[in-house]
C-alpha cells in the first residue's frame, strides 16, 4: 500500500506515467530534455538551454495550473469543477452568429482592420457608459482595451514595478497575478482575507513600515473565497492608499455575477482621486476567447500605459472589440448577464445541496453571493493533495489552495467552481469527490 501510495502521489504530480504492459516511466519534462544532452545536440537549438526567466515560470506551486486547467477542459470523461469559465450555453455563440451577419459587412473596417492601440472608439464609449451605470464616472479617454485582464495585470505590474518591489495582495488570491508578480521580480507581501474581505487592519499595521508599490485586490467576489470586502473597509483601504500614496489595482471579473439585489459597487466607484485603477473583462459575462477587457484609470496613466501595450500586442483583437461593441449597443448584454446570475445561482445551490447530500465529513464553506466558486475548507483528516488525487482517480478535478497562497498555506483548502460544469456533471463530481473521501476515511 505504502509503495501504491508513493507511486499515485508521484503521478499525481505529473512526475511519473504508467503504460499497461509497459510499467511505470520517469516523466520527461520539457526543461528536462533540454539537460539530456542527446536530444540537446539532436533537436534543440542551443539558444534554447537555460532560459533563466523561464525557469523560474516553470517552479512553485501556481507554474502550470492555469495551462493545466484549460487543457483539462478538452478532455472528455472527466468532470472539471476547477475551470473558471461560462459553460457552452452561457457562450453567446447565437448572438455572435446573428450580429456577424447582420452587421458584419458594414462594420468590416472596425472589425477586420488594425484600430487604436487604446481600443475601438465604439467600445471605449460603451464601456464607459457601461462603468456609468455601476457608479463608476468615467468617459472613454480613461477606458484602456485590453487583451484579457491577464494582459492588464502584466501591463501594470510592468510599468509600475521594478524587481525587488514589495506587492500587496490578498491571501489567498488569484493565482494568476501572483504568478505575473514574480515573473517580474517583484516581492509579494499578503494580507489575510476574512468574511469580510481583505484584513485592512493588518494593511494599515504593514503600510506603516514599508513602502509597497502595489495593492492588488478583488473586493467583490474575490476569487478563491468568493468575499465581498465590506464598504468600511472600502472607505479605510482607499484612505490608506491616499495617505501612503500606493495605488490600488482592483481586479473585478465577478462584480456582475451577483445572487443577491444588493449589489456592490465598484471599489473605483469610492474612488475621487485616481488612486484605482480599475480591470475588468468579458472572459466570465461573455466568452473568454473574445479575449476583451478593460482598464479604467486616470487619463494620463491610459496614454503611457497604451505606448507599452503598443510595443507588446499593438492591438487588442478588433474582431472580438467590436463584437462587444455591437452586443453593448444593442443592449442585449443586460438581458444575457440576467440569464446567467439565475443560472450560476441555481448551479451554486446545485452543488451546496450535493454535498450536503454526499459527503462523509463537514466542510466549511463561505457561501458566495456571486462570482464562480465554492471555497471549502477541509477537516484535518482529509488532506486536499491527497482528495485530489482520489478525485483524479473518479475522473474529476478541481483546484487544490496552494497556488492562491503567497505564504505556504492552503493545505486544506479546495476551490470547486460551479460555473462551466453541466446540472448532472455538478451533483456527479460531487459524488464522486465523496467517494474519494470516503476511500481516505477508510485508510
Ligand atoms: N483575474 C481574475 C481574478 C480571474 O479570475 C481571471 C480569470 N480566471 C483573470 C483575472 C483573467 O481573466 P482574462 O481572461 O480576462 O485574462
């Protein structure tokens, strides 16, 4: 059993691989090929060995999820609660259909050509308007377009930071950005999140003895927790930012998918003196392959930052910007964002009542009034690396809580989105994640 148990511990870690009749293998890795001096001479170009930076991308806990997520979402038979994503009923691929054909021929010049660096013209002013109605009063000269928030966190982080700059983030927080944090040599401070959003207490304590360049935060349905920070610590933390001149980076994919009527506003929408630079996307309210988001920021900071998105992408996909245009034109975004608050609601509910139903031991869980996620919080008999690994063994996924840490926790945490998964596949992962533990319960 104890030999068993190393051997699925070092395939679950993507280390080994087993072949029916050939055993068990010694997984090669991409950077191990690379110290194999055969295949070096073969087949890599020399320039290719020891790429420094990729190294460091290619180590710690968040390196592959994002890729392995994604590509976990083309595979058949197995039941995936970890990705992040609208499921293919949500993607309006009727409504993309129906204005390609209607509009398509007139609109070829915004929709097939090169376009401003900073964004269609069309979109920046529906944006714009569209941030207006959630509180936020901006016009289209501080609505930068981008290619995916992704881009957004790159851009900032890039063009504020310098290695060896102290970042502020929320723990746990999205795994994305920690990673794009340390890509560029920044060091990451954390700050514990509770029910109520980030601990601005603790911010205050920290911000009075160092000088971070950076906040980075999700006040509303943050992402792993699903926390909506509430509006005193709103007021303090942007206070803070305004005495210790940081600036803040508000991360809000989630804001739109809310359960409840009572709706936060942007942090940016408390902001009146540009200390917020406010990201958005379409990748959860439309279709992440569109690939369109948005920064929301004083003037200044949209032309320099528009000169570093021009010397990296030139453009953001003029395609998916005016399809955006067009559905925010003809209103039809406010009527599908309906459509999908009602089903991720029920889909939340779904899941809460399956586990209740099917598995062996309490778990705490943060009941989200919007966003993706369920948190859960597992009880020390069951470890998540090993829930995992009896998960995978049911064919079906989920994120463990490690990569949303910067200080080493989340051991018993697990991240189970309920967004892209089918009503069946919800209840079925569910059951089957009980099984697995169950299976550890009886060792
Ligand atoms: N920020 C957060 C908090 C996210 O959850 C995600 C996607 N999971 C992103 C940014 C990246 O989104 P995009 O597709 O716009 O790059």
């Amino acid at each position: 059993t104890t030999i068993m148990n190393a051997y699925n511990e070092l395939a679950a870690e993507g280390l080994i691989e087993g072949h029916v009749g050939r055993g068990t293998v010694v997984k090669r890795t991409y950077f191990q090929a690379f110290e194999d001096e055969e295949a070096f001479v073969d087949d890599s170009p020399s320039w290719l060995f020891g790429l420094s930076s990729m190294d460091d991308l290619s180590e710690g806990p968040q390196a592959r999820v994002l890729s392995d997520i994604a590509s976990m979402g083309e595979r058949e038979n197995i039941i995936s609660l970890a990705s992040a994503t609208p499921p293919p009923d949500m993607l309006p691929a009727e409504l993309i259909q129906s204005i390609m054909s209607q509009r398509l021929a007139e609109g070829r010049q915004s929709a097939l050509g090169y376009c401003p660096v900073e964004g269609l013209q069309s979109l920046r002013r529906a944006l714009a308007s569209h941030m207006r109605k959630r509180g936020v009063p901006v016009d289209f000269q501080h609505i930068l377009v981008l290619s995916g928030s992704t881009q957004g966190i790159g851009l900032i982080g890039r063009f504020l930071l310098h290695p060896g700059d102290e970042v502020v983030v929320e723990v746990p927080t999205y795994l994305g950005a920690i990673q794009t944090f340390r890509a560029l040599g920044a060091r990451i401070i954390g700050i514990p999140v509770d029910k109520d959003g980030m601990r601005v207490d603790l911010l205050e304590a920290m911000l009075a003895r160092r000088k971070p360049r950076l906040i980075y935060v999700l006040p509303t349905f943050q992402n792993p927790t699903g926390v909506v920070m509430s509006l005193e610590r709103r007021k303090r933390l942007l206070a803070l930012a305004r005495r210790y001149q940081v600036p803040i980076l508000e991360d809000d994919p989630y804001g739109e998918i809310y359960f409840e009527n009572d709706v936060p506003q942007p942090l940016k929408a408390l902001d009146t003196r540009g200390h917020v630079l406010y990201l958005s996307t379409c990748s959860k309210i439309l279709a992440p392959g569109l690939r369109v988001a948005w920064l929301a920021a004083a003037e200044p900071l949209i032309e320099m930052l528009s000169l570093h998105k021009q010397v990296f992408d030139l453009n953001t996909n003029a395609l998916g910007q005016w399809l955006v245009s067009e559905m925010l034109r003809q209103n039809v975004l406010s009527k599908h964002l309906e459509t999908a608050r009602a089903l991720y609601h029920h889909k939340r509910d779904l899941m809460l009542d399956a586990i209740k139903r099917y598995w062996p031991v309490p778990v705490r869980i943060h009941v989200p009034d919007g966003g993706f996620h369920l948190w859960c919080h597992l009880p020390g008999c069951i470890r998540a690396r090993a829930l995992l690994r009896e998960s995978i063994q049911e064919q079906v996924t989920f994120v463990l809580g490690e990569p949303f840490h910067v200080d080493g926790g989340g051991h018993q945490h697990i991240r189970l989105s309920f967004a892209s998964a089918s009503e069946d596949e919800i209840v079925e992962g569910i059951r089957r994640i009980g099984l697995a533990m169950q299976r550890i319960l009886a060792r």
